[in-house]
C-alpha cells in the first residue's frame, strides 16, 4: 500500500470519521425497512422452483422504491464528497477488517467447491460422452455446449475464487500483523474482482425469460454493486487509486452489502429452514454474508473526509520539497567536511 494523498496524516486538520459511520447506520437502516418485506415476498409471493413473482401486492412497490433509495442516496453523498473522501491505508492493526477478510476467504474457499460441483453436474447432465468425441465437429459441439451452459464460467469461477481466498488471507495476515514484509500484489488484487465478473457471467447463462424475474434480478444488482466495489478496492489497495475511487467504495459497497443480505437471509429461511423448492441457480452462497460483513468493516474502519484533495496535495508536495532541502544541505555539510579533513592530511 503506498504513501501518497490517500493515507491518513494526522497533521491535518478536520479529519472526521462520521460519513462512515452516517454509511453503516445507513445499511442498518436499509436492512431493516427492506428484509422484513423480502421475506414476507419470499414465503408468499415468489414462485417456488423458479424464482419469479407469482403475485403481488404493496410490498412490491414499496421494495423497488426502497431499493432506489438505496441506490441514490450512497451515490449522491458520495458525489458530494468526492473531494473530501480519502482512506486510511496505513499498516496497523485492524482486527475487525481481519476477521473479516479471513471469513471472506474461507467462504470463497467454499464457493469454489460449490462452483466446480456445478460445472460438472452441468457436463453430466449434457449426457455426452468420450466415445462420441471421434471428430473436430465433435469437440467443437462440445465447447459450445460447455460455454453456454455456464460451466466454463463455474470452472473460472472456481480458479478466481481461490486466487481471491489468497489474495483476503494476505490482507487478514496484514490486518493482524502489520509489522512483517507482507505485501499485496496489484495483480491478486484483481482477483476477487474477476469472481465477481465470472459469477455475473453464470447467471446470464441461464436461458430465461426476464420479465418477471424477483430472485435473479436482486443477485444481478447485488453482483454489479459488488463489482464496482471490488474494482474499486483493488485500484486503492493496488497502488492506483484516485481522487473519486474512495467514494466510489462507499457509493457501491453499502448497496452490495446490503443486497448480498438481503439475497442471503431470505434464501437461508425460506429453502433451508421451511424447505421450499429452490430455482436451479438460486444457491445459498456463504460468500455474500461474508463480502458484506468486509465490505462493511472496510468503509467503517478505513474511510473518513479531511481537507480537499487538492490541499492534501500541496501539503504533499511542500513536505517532499523540505525533505529535498534538508538532504541537499546535509549532503553540502558531508562535502564540507571532506574538504576540511584534506588540508590536514596534506599539512600531516
């Protein structure tokens, strides 16, 4: 993680840690006005096996103006402080961020399992067999029929998936001990944002119509807020970020943590506990829970506002301009002396 206008000083003045705290009230908030109507939604209006509105009421409405709110409000604020906005990337301890990333990567861990299996109940189920691979029409037939049915993006599901995991054990390790020579490759970072992308990809496999859809549309949301975060935090923690990716994480982490519960909690109660019939792609991921506990801990313990970028910048530039004096005067001092000690030699 790198020095520069992002990192905290604690010379400067009016540093205030309340727009992520006004953040995380805000997801409690959110969450409690909208999984009361998805679970009420999920046991009486949701179609089971597929995952479509079988019906409709008020709730309806009320959970798309609730989730417009939810959208607006984190992008506005965060449009408004975009000049104000930096995060706190300096090495301490964290252990709530720790903990965190290291239940991320355990349930990513989990999600790659879960997405292999997938993949190869998927090529089971295309009923082809070796045998009948004697010719390029044959092998190619097959590679199509691997694309579209979504197993290709299960397997790369499954290898970001565990390049991730890597990647939030790093970060947990960094949380927990930040004294030692551990670093974050730019490259890992990319990682768990390729996941995200690969997940995204094995819905849009599924061939269905998109008119009436409850279940996908909120993972389709919830995926694309994801991806903007994760896109996001890897360009902060990589070493590239700028002045508008720290509010960007909270503009799209507090709608993605929100909706990674919010497609979690109800799918936990409603196909586990009362046992209605799950949609073929409708999962319980233990990943969502656990992105959105990071995401959560990240912009609490990390994001605050300070003096515009453009100050922080100046006063940058001013600090590096002493420091280039003072080793040009020390240097001048060092030669000085050398020149001193020469007469003396000589005179000897």
């Amino acid at each position: 993680m790198r020095k520069g206008i992002q990192v905290m000083n604690n010379k400067n003045q009016g540093i205030s840690r309340t727009p992520a705290a006004a953040a995380i009230l805000f997801a409690a908030l959110m969450l409690a006005v909208l999984m009361p109507l998805r679970l009420w939604q999920q046991m009486r209006l949701v179609e089971q096996g597929t995952g479509f509105w079988a019906g409709g009421d008020v709730t309806v409405p009320l959970l798309y103006a609730a989730l417009g709110v939810l959208a607006a409000v984190p992008a506005v604020v965060a449009l408004a402080l975009r000049k104000y906005a930096a995060l706190d990337l300096t090495r301490k301890r964290r252990v709530t961020e720790g903990v965190t990333a290291a239940l991320a990567a355990a349930a990513l861990v989990v999600d790659a399992v879960l997405a292999i299996n997938y993949a190869l109940r998927l090529i089971s189920g295309a009923g082809v067999s070796f045998d009948d691979l004697d010719s390029w029409k044959a092998w190619k037939a097959l590679m199509v029929l691997y694309v579209r049915s979504g197993a290709m993006a299960c397997v790369l599901e499954c290898f970001f998936g565990t390049l991730s995991a890597v990647f939030f054990v790093r970060l947990a390790a960094i949380d927990f001990l930040p004294r030692k020579k551990i670093y974050l490759s730019r490259a890992l970072a990319l990682a768990p944002f390729a996941w995200a992308v690969c997940r995204i990809l094995r819905r849009f496999s599924r061939t269905i119509a998109y008119l009436r859809v409850s279940d996908l549309f909120l993972g389709l949301a919830m995926l694309v807020a994801l991806m903007i975060f994760l896109l996001a935090f890897a360009q902060n923690v990589g070493g590239r970020g700028s002045g508008y990716r720290p509010a960007v994480l909270a503009a799209a982490g507090i709608p993605a943590a929100v909706l990674a519960l919010l497609c979690f909690v109800p799918r936990l109660v409603t196909y586990s506990i009362l046992g209605h019939t799950a949609p073929q792609d409708a999962l319980i991921e233990w990943c969502d829970p656990a992105m959105a506990a990071f995401m959560l801990a990240f912009i609490a313990g990390r994001l605050f506002t300070g003096p515009p970028r453009e100050m922080l910048q100046e006063e940058q530039e001013d600090e590096e301009d002493e420091e280039e004096c003072e080793e040009y005067k020390n240097n001048e001092e060092i030669e000085d002396d050398s020149v001193d000690e020469k007469p003396e030699e000589t005179e000897r």
